[in-house]
C-alpha cells in the first residue's frame, strides 16, 4: 500500500478543500488559460468534454478487447431543470450506444439527476432511463455517494430494481453497514460492482485504507457471489486483486473495472492473463471535481499531473492501453 509523505497528504488534503469551493471552480470555468492548463491534465483521466469523445474513448478499448463502462460526469445537481437536462443526455447516451451496437454499461450517481432535489424525481428519471436501457440492450448502473445519502440511494434502487431488475448498485467496503446493506438486497438479482469507497468518513461509520478493509471487500465479494450476482471488482489495489484471484473467483461471473486512465499497465496484465476486464471511461464538462478526486486518491498523481500540463503532447490514455 502506498504511503504518501507528510507534504504530500497536506497537498492533497489542501486539494480535496479546493475541490468543495464553488468559487475556484467558476474560476476555472471562466478563466481560458487556468482551465486550458488543467483540462491538460484531466484529459489522462477524462475522454473529453462532449459525449463523442467518450464514444471514440470506448470504441478504441473495445477495440483492444475490453469491456468499457461510461459515465457523463456529475453530481450534487440541486436543480431539477439541470437534473433533466443530465437525464436527457444520459438517455441520448444510452440511445446512441444501442444504434451503434455498442455494448456499454451507463453508470452515473443519482444525485445528478434528482437525489439533490427530491428523492421522486431521481426515481421517475431512474425508471425512465432503466426502460429505456432495456430497449436498447444496454446495462444501466448506479454509483454510491457518501454515507449521509446512502440510505436514499439504496431506497431509490431497491424500488426500481424490482421494476427493472437489471440495473446495477454499487457498495462501498469502507462503511461499516455495507455488509447489512448487501443483505438488504439478497432477492434483488442485479449486478454489483464493489469499490473501496472515494469519500471521507468518520471512524465511527467506516474503516480506511488497510488489511481489515481489504478482507471486509473479499467477504463482500464471495456474499455478492453467493447471492448469484455477476460482480465487478473495481479497484486498482494490485494485493487485492491477487487475492481475488487466488480464491478462484475471477471469470465465475466476476470482472475486473478499473477508471480509464489508472493503471492502463495492470489492466493489459489481467486481461493478457485471460481475465475479463473493463474501463470505466467518463466524458462531460464537469471534469474539474474528478480530477480533483483522482489526484487526491494517489498523490504521485500530482507529479504527473504537472507533467500532463507541461508535456508538448496531449494525453491520450486510450493508447496507454494494450
Ligand atoms: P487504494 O486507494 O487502496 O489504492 C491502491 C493502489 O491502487 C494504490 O497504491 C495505487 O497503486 C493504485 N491507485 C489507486 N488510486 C489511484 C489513482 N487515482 N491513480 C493511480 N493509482 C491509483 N467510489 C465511490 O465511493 N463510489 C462509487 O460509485 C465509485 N465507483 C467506482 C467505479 C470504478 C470502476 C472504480 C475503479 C472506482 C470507483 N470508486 C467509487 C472509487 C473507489 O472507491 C476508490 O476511491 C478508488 O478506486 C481508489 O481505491 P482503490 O480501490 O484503487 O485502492
């Protein structure tokens, strides 16, 4: 496990603030050299601004024989004329895939179309766009936000999971109740991806980056399996990924899913060792926030971060890939 320096975590503490202040994003938005400088560097983690870009993103990793999930980046959207008009274009996404033939899986957060609203509205849009995925054959995915909205996330889902049971959840080890929470869903059939879990909580409610993390995922794993679901191991924790191999479960209805951009390396790896792998590939204007996220989850990624910005070329993460 990675152990940054002092300096590094105040960095990234510092970042994770600067990510929370509405004013410095304006900032960025209306300020072209700030924003050119930086969209350099989200462009290693981000295919691009407009909904084409992450097309062309997945097309070249489908191309290389991965799976690809995509992602039209945003949340907390507090307005419900801007939560329709990112419903909207997730339904133009999820319609343009399906004309194309193009087997993606649609993941996104509900509190960018109508959790930050009311919880009505980020169903009725859910219900929409899983009818919609059904039409078109493609797999529709709900990612997890922090704790204080968990329990409307999973609320939302659980109702229109039973409508439309092919949509997917996602749950975070780090929370102390995920494992009461995946009993909860025992009966709901959906696929499931388990992630660590991006956001700061309190000791009393999760556990951080460990041993005892990890081993609460694996049990996480092997319960989502006994319920008969596929899941998706989503994580570039390389120990963790070992272990998940060692027990023989990689392939039996379990993938691999790595963010487009994170570990290009070890992505090749797994799939040239014949285990199915995807990408979870995100496009929009939204990229500031994310970018943010992934620096902050690793600190090195501020050295390459100045790099991307320096470098004479544009990053293009998608030939990183094998
Ligand atoms: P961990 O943070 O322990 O890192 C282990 C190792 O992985 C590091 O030592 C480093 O080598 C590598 N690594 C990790 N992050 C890196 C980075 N940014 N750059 C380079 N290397 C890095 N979270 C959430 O709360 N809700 C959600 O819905 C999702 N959805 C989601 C989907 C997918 C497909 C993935 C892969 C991840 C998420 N996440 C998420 C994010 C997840 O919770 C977690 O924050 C990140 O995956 C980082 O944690 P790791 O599991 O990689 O391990």
């Amino acid at each position: 496990m990675y152990k940054a320096t002092d300096w590094e975590r105040q960095a990234t503490e510092a970042l994770k603030s600067i990510a929370r202040r509405q004013d410095l994003k304006e900032l960025v938005g209306r300020t072209p050299a700030l924003n050119g400088l930086l969209r350099r560097a989200a462009a290693r983690y981000v295919a691009g601004d407009a909904r084409k870009d992450g097309l062309e993103a997945v097309r070249g990793l489908l191309a290389k024989g991965y799976a690809v999930s995509l992602e039209y980046i945003g949340e907390n959207t507090a307005d419900a004329a801007a939560c329709e008009a990112a419903a909207g274009e997730m339904a133009g996404l999820v319609g343009e895939l399906g004309e194309l033939g193009i087997a993606a899986r649609v993941s996104f957060d509900l509190s960018h179309i109508g959790l930050a609203v009311d919880d009505g509205l980020a169903f009725g849009q859910l219900m929409g766009l899983a009818r919609q995925a059904r039409e078109h054959g493609i797999e529709l995915f709900v990612s997890m936000e922090e704790s204080a909205k968990t329990d409307r996330i999973l609320d939302v889902y659980k109702r229109a999971a039973i409508a439309e049971p092919g949509i997917g959840i996602t749950l975070q080890a780090q929370l102390n109740r995920t494992p009461d929470d995946l009993a909860g869903l025992e009966g709901l059939g959906g696929p499931m991806r388990v992630v660590k879990g991006a956001y700061r909580e309190s000791a009393d409610m999760a556990i951080g980056r460990s041993e005892a993390l990890n081993e609460r995922y694996l049990r996480l794993v092997e319960t989502a399996l006994a319920q008969g679901r596929r899941v998706s191991v989503a994580t570039h924790d390389e120990a963790l990924i070992d272990a998940v191999i060692a027990r023989g479960w990689a392939g039996q209805g379990l993938e691999f899913e790595l963010l487009y951009g994170i570990r290009p390396d070890l992505a090749g790896k797994l799939k040239a060792s014949g285990y199915p792998v995807r990408v979870y590939v995100t496009y929009g204007e939204e990229w500031y926030l994310y970018l943010c996220h992934r620096i902050a989850e690793f600190p090195p990624n501020l050295y390459r971060a100045l790099a991307d910005v320096a470098g004479e070329a544009a990053v293009d993460s998608v030939s990183a890939y094998d």
